[in-house]
C-alpha cells in the first residue's frame, strides 16, 4: 500500500517513482505541448489501441530503484537519475524554437495566462496542474466544414484549432 | 416547433460497428452516437483502490445522469451484457493499464483520458475523492468531464465550462452549465416530450419581519415524474426529475390527468385529477386528504365534486382572474364556476371557438395534453405534443397588437428548457 498515517490518508506519501516528472525546463515544456497537440495536433483515436491483447493492470516505472539506506519508516526513495542531453545538444534549430515559441503562446491564450512566449513561472505552475489526458489539438482525417456558430459555442477559434 | 435531432449533427455511426471503435473519421462537434440508450460498465478488473467499489459505482452513475439531465440520452449500468455490447466501460489503472497504449504518469498531472464513443480510464494514482470531500480530486467531476468527451464534447476553453482540460477544485455542488449544456445539445438536441400536466403550486410564506407573502413554484409532470422548474434560471432543479410518490403523497404514482389550484379569497385547494377521480392534497401534512375539512372523502368522483364536467379529462387550469376552471376534453372546453359549483351557462363549447386561432389552421384544435396558466408569464399556455400555444393576453399583447381577438393562440417555441428524462434505473441515483 501506499504509506499513511491518518486516519483520513491526508498524509499518503506517494513514492517518488509513482509521481508525474514535473515540467522544470524547456524541455519538459516541449513534451507537454507535444503532447497536447499544441506543437502538432495528435492523432488521439489512432493512439487508442495497443498492439498487446489481453487487459493488463502492469506498472512500468523507469529505472532501478537505489535501495541502498533505507530504514524502516523511510519513505522517500532516491529518484532515478534522467538522462539529461540538453547540454551536449547543438544550437536549437531557429525553426523549432519558433513551433515551440508558438505552441506556448497558444497554450497561455487558451490557460487564460499573459501570452508572451516566454516560459514563465505561471506558465509552469499552469503546466503542472492536474489535467485531463486528451490532448487540446487532434488531428481530422477528413475536411470537414466547420459552422462558426459551432466553433463560437464551443470556444473554439477555428482558424487555429481545426484542420 | 417541433425539433428533430437529425438537424443536428451529422450522425454516421450506429453505435459500434463490428466490435470496432476505430470507426472513422470525426471531427470535435459533429458527430455523436446515433442512439439515445447508452449502456455503461465500471470494468472489474479496473477497480480503484481508493473507494468502495459501490462508491465508484454510485459516483459514475450519478455522473451519467447528469448529463442524462440536460440531454435526450440516457444510461443504463449493464453489468451481465457481454462486454462488447457495452458502450462505454471504465476502469482504474495506474502507469501501463488495461490494454491502454497511453500510460498514466503517476501522481500528478494527468488524471483520467478518454476516446470519442469509447471508453474512459481513471488514472488511480491520483487521489480521487467521493463528492464534497474537500480535498483530493472529486472523481464526480473527472467523470463528468471524460463522459463529455466520450459524446463528443472536445475540451471547452470556457469560465465554468466543464470541458475544461485542467482541473479546478470543485467548489460545493458544481453543475453542468448552461453553455456546456448547449453544447451537448448541439450534438444530441434538445429535450422534448409530451406533459401530462404543468402547474403552478402557491403558498404563502412568513417572512423574518412577519410579513406574509406570496410564492409560486413551477411543476411539470410526465408519467410518474415531476420536474421542478426554476423560471428565473431557465432550467430545471438540479437533480430533477424526481417519482411522483416522493414530492406528492398520496396521489396516482403513474401520473394525473391534470392538476389545478383554486386559489381566491375564499378558497384555496389543490386538486389532482386520474380517470374519473380526484384528490385533494393536503399543503400542510404534505399528502393527499382522506378527508377534507369539508367532509369530503378522498378520492372523490369527478361527477360528485364538478358537476357537468366530464371524466376522464384531458387536461385543466385554473384562472384566477375570472374565478373559473376550464376543463379540456376532446375538441370541447367546460368553463366550471368555482363559486357557483356549476359549469357556466353556454358550455361546453368548441376549443377553437373559446380560443380561436390568430393564425387560421395554426391551432392544437384538441386532446390537449396540458394547460398552463403561468403566474411568471402571466398568461396560458396550452400543450399538445412537442408544441405549444400560447393565449393571447387580456391587455399587454392586445395592447400591443390591438387587432388580436381576445383569446386567440400564437405558437411559442423552446419556452421551457432541458425538461429532460433520466433512464428509470437511474431515478434514485
């Protein structure tokens, strides 16, 4: 079980390897908006189906656990180490930095936050809030004609959103 | 107006073909399940490990209803179909989960995802909590929000919205609200049915300084269901609709033919009406009398307590500007005098002739289904299906148009919104 306390489990302590790596950096930032179609729309349907069969309830965590120093009543665990290339990468490609630049602003019109493109800390803090896994921008196979009373309704700006 | 659903959207699904949910292509706000009856399944093997699995359960359901109460659709939790029958199912599961090629992050950020018509997965390493809990993340809203997205709903960047990607706190006793509820209407339509009957029930109220006022509230009746609606919100009372036999003791459980208070300086009486009977409801112990301070016995014969006035009857109202009761049968109408006990001299008459239409032809012509004197308009409204009528006033629309003839019809479109069925399983959710 995961470790607590009280009687109300407000004190669950959840191991680091359970928790969701935090958007830090640029790079993370990248990842997020990658992965909420702010870069490029995802094609969310087709991500659906996994090629296994069967229902599996597997954890897959990253990494070997260094188990070395831990005491009983010890609940934090050392995090796993990342693989950080950042430093060894070349210069950003001009292009790149201007889809990232880009998909950040689109993300701080939409999260309602200053659009500046700058990676700020509202902007982080609005990165690591709890939030639905469906991605903001998806891909459509087809051409399909979309009403602006629809788009309007739905708080959607057609232009930047659909295909 | 009568509103078909397949001006909406343009529906090419016929819920799963072939056991396939990768059923083509889509886009965000066009298209949707092409049937109303949904069936839904919490998955066994995709249990939380933080509620009771009845919790789970009850919470889901209460989600599903919630939209059931603002759109034509409804669900039913089908625990014994084979699973591929099923439309939606649900499940917990951390990091790698049922079959799921998009892990779950662990604690943190993500909390749940969904596919349009398919299936929604809970991420269970976040710390999800039964309703009004406080702290953690209220499971009700996470459900909520990925069934939205399972009918087609994409996320809404809207103050409010419920389409929201991120998660707020739930503040006490959230709602879907009225442009999310627009929206799932846009894809599904509006709610639209029959009325058995539509009231509106006064009572007096002291106030703090002791002063007595006067209250109304809007009841509209289906079957053995009765929504309460809330004319300043334009909508129905959260939770609605509720049994008959739960607001209003005593009378039929399956539904009345109709319902009218007498309301005047001498007399006030709630009368329901069933067949060839009536009942007297009782405001102060909250259920029909058995016997009235009168002496009358309760149910009573039509025959006996309105003489003249035919049963079974369509429909009746009450009108308190001239003290009478017009009772509705066929293609006839009977004015009944509540001072004198007797029909008026001269009726019955013809519908079409008490309440000639301003349109020629543009009329219910008979076997209303309810009529309406509405104390928030200020004027009757009469039903018959999907459409309604509404009389023409006595001063302010004759004011305004003085050619109209006094109690002719004009047709009122979408006056009262999401009046809406929720699938009998989930009545007591």
């Amino acid at each position: 079980e995961k470790l607590f306390h009280s009687r109300d489990h407000s004190d669950l302590q959840i191991p680091s390897s359970h928790q969701a790596e935090l958007i830090t950096d640029k790079d993370t930032a990248e990842l997020f908006l990658s992965r909420y179609g702010f870069i490029r729309p995802v094609n969310w349907e087709e991500l659906q189906f996994d090629q296994s069969t069967g229902i599996s309830n597997d954890e897959d965590f990253p990494g070997e656990e260094d188990l070395s120093g831990i005491q009983e009543g010890d609940s934090s665990l050392s995090r796993a180490e990342t693989d950080d290339d950042d430093d060894d990468e070349d210069s950003p490609n001009p292009t790149e930095s201007q889809a990232f630049i880009s998909a950040l602003r689109d993300f701080q019109m939409v999260s309602g936050l200053s659009v500046t493109g700058l990676f700020d800390d509202a902007t982080k803090a609005a990165m690591n809030k709890p939030r639905c896994g469906v991605p903001d921008k998806e891909t459509d196979d087809a051409t399909e004609e979309v009403h602006d009373s629809t788009s309007s309704a739905l708080g959607i700006n057609t232009a930047t959103w659909l295909t | 107006k009568n509103t078909d659903t397949s001006e909406y959207s343009n529906k090419t699904f016929s819920g799963v073909l072939n056991g396939s949910r990768h059923v083509g292509k889509r886009a965000w706000g066009n298209m949707a399940f092409s049937k109303m009856v949904l069936k839904w399944r919490l998955i066994g093997e995709g249990y939380s490990s933080q509620l009771t699995i009845q919790d789970q359960r009850h919470i889901i359901s209460l989600a599903f209803r919630m939209w059931s109460e603002v759109s034509p659709l409804e669900f039913i939790e089908d625990t014994s179909s084979p699973l591929a029958d099923v439309d939606i199912k649900l499940g917990f599961g951390t990091g790698r989960h049922l079959g799921c090629n998009q892990k779950f992050d662990g604690t943190g950020r993500e909390f749940a995802h969904a596919w349009f018509l398919g299936d929604i997965h809970f991420d269970d390493d976040e710390h999800f909590t039964a309703p009004n809990t406080g702290s953690g993340i209220s499971l009700l809203k996470v459900a909520v929000h990925e069934i939205g997205h399972v009918l087609g709903l994409p996320h809404i960047y809207r103050t409010g919205s419920i389409m929201q990607p991120s998660y707020l706190p739930q503040e006490s006793g959230f709602e879907i609200n009225w442009m999310d509820r627009k929206s799932i209407q846009h894809l599904y339509g509006g709610c639209k049915g029959q009325y058995n009957t539509v009231f509106d029930w006064i009572r007096k109220e002291r106030t703090q300084y002791g002063e007595v006022v006067i209250r109304f509230n809007t009841y509209f009746m289906r079957d053995g269901w009765y929504w309460l609606y809330e004319n300043r919100t334009n909508r129905t009372r959260y939770g609605d609709p509720v049994a008959l036999q739960v607001g209003w003791h005593g009378i039929p459980p399956d539904g009345v033919d109709a319902c009218v208070h007498v309301w005047n300086r001498n007399t006030d009486a709630v009368y329901f009406f069933k067949g060839t009977q009536y009942w007297r409801y009782d405001d102060d112990n909250d259920q029909v009398f058995t016997v009235d301070p009168e002496g009358h016995l309760y149910p009573r014969l039509i025959s006996e307590g309105f003489p003249g006035v035919p049963s079974p009857i369509d429909t009746a109202f009450y009108d308190r500007r001239d003290y009478h009761i017009y009772f509705f049968k066929g293609t006839y109408v009977y004015v009944f005098d509540v001072t004198a006990t007797r029909v008026s001299p001269g009726f019955p008459r013809k519908i079409t002739a008490v309440f000639p239409a301003v349109v020629s032809g543009d009329h219910p012509g008979g076997s209303i289904d309810a009529a309406y004197f509405s104390y928030t308009h200020n004027a009757v409204f009469l039903f018959k299906d999907t459409l309604f009528w509404r009389v023409v006033g006595r001063s302010r629309d004759r004011w305004r148009r003085p050619a109209l003839p006094r109690n002719d019809l004009l047709k009122v479109e979408e006056q009262w919104f999401d009046i809406c069925n929720v699938h009998p399983s989930a009545l007591k959710v």
